[in-house]
C-alpha cells in the first residue's frame, strides 16, 4: 500500500511539475520596430486566392478560438483577412484561474496557391513575476517587454518563471492556431466532394 502511495505521489508531482512540449527558448522573430511577431507561410498549391480566401473567411468564422473586437478586415481584392482577439490563459500552474491574457492581430494574407499568418501587436496582461498582490490591476505590456529576449533572462542565465510561462502561453497559442488553420484548409480538401 505505502508502494502505491508512493508511486501515485510521484506521477502526480511530475505530471503537475512535467516539462512543456513547447521549448521557451525558441528565438523570437522581431519587426522593425522592435515588436514580437510571429509568421508562418502555408502552402496549398491545389487551392485558388479565392477558394483559399473563402476558407480563410470560414475558419475566422468557425475556429476562431476567442472573441474578437469589431477590428475584422476583410478584402478579396489584396488578399487579406485581418481579426483583433485574444487569448486567456495561466501562468501558474498551482492557480486555477486564467490570469494571463494575450491581445493580438491575426492576418491571413492569401495569394494563388499559399497563404501568410501573421500574429502581431501582442500584448500581455498578467503578473510578470511569482510575488504579486492579490488586488493588483495589471497593465497592458508589449510581448517584448515581458517575455523578449532582454526581459526574459536573469543575470545568471536562466529564465524567470512566470515570464517564461507567459512565452510557453503564447507559443503554445501560436501553434495550436497553426495546426487550426492547416487542418480545416486539409479537411475542406477532402470534403470537397460530399
């Protein structure tokens, strides 16, 4: 008995504290200005701008995880479909509430054949490190801010803890949508004949 007890208190405390799939060390990507940006190029070379617009049309509609603001941009003409959303999210993983929120722009740009995604204007709300007030009103910081490559590491190398939660969050995000899109854009291939 005090064995299984044992053994189910050492998978409960490595499940709780188990690594991420998502390796915070992953390099950012910046623009011009200095701001996070996360881009991706997708190719379907079976697809048209416009059947591939009117997918993108559809999984803004359908898979569009979270709300989104009245921000939607929509022209057939250049290619592009544009949504303001965001994304709650912890980053303790002892809490139960969702205390991190990301505001973001995601652009689908469209051309003959392949699209662009584009994740940018990120902005983080939440708690930047372990020792907060309870009753702290948190700010809207720029992703570079709490999680870029200055802010992210301490003097002896490693990663603060929360700032690296933030980062895991949002690249998590990031490639869940990712994998959104590339399988509705499959899934409309193949159910293209019902």
């Amino acid at each position: 008995m005090k064995f299984t007890l044992s053994i189910l208190g050492l998978l409960l405390a490595t499940s709780i504290f188990a690594q991420s799939e998502i390796d915070y060390r992953e390099p950012l990507t910046y623009d011009d200005n200095g701001a996070v940006v996360f881009s991706k190029i997708m190719k379907f070379p079976d697809k048209s701008k416009s059947e591939l617009f009117a997918l993108g049309q559809e999984w803004f509609i359908k898979k569009f995880l979270f709300g989104s603001e009245t921000m939607e941009i929509e022209n057939e003409e250049i290619g592009k479909l544009m949504k303001r959303g965001y994304f709650p999210y912890r980053t303790n993983p002892m809490m139960q509430e969702l205390n991190g929120e990301l505001t973001h722009i995601i652009s689908i740009s469209i051309k003959d054949g392949k699209i662009k995604v584009d994740l940018e204007e990120l902005y983080i709300v939440g708690p930047v490190t372990i020792i907060t007030a309870v009753d702290q009103v948190y700010f809207p910081r720029s992703a570079h801010d709490v999680f870029g490559d200055d802010a992210l590491y301490k003097r002896n190398g490693k990663a603060r803890k929360v700032r690296r939660r933030h980062k895991e969050a949002v690249l998590k995000y990031w490639y869940d949508t990712l994998n959104s899109i590339q399988s509705f854009m499959a899934s409309a291939e193949d159910n293209a004949d019902w």
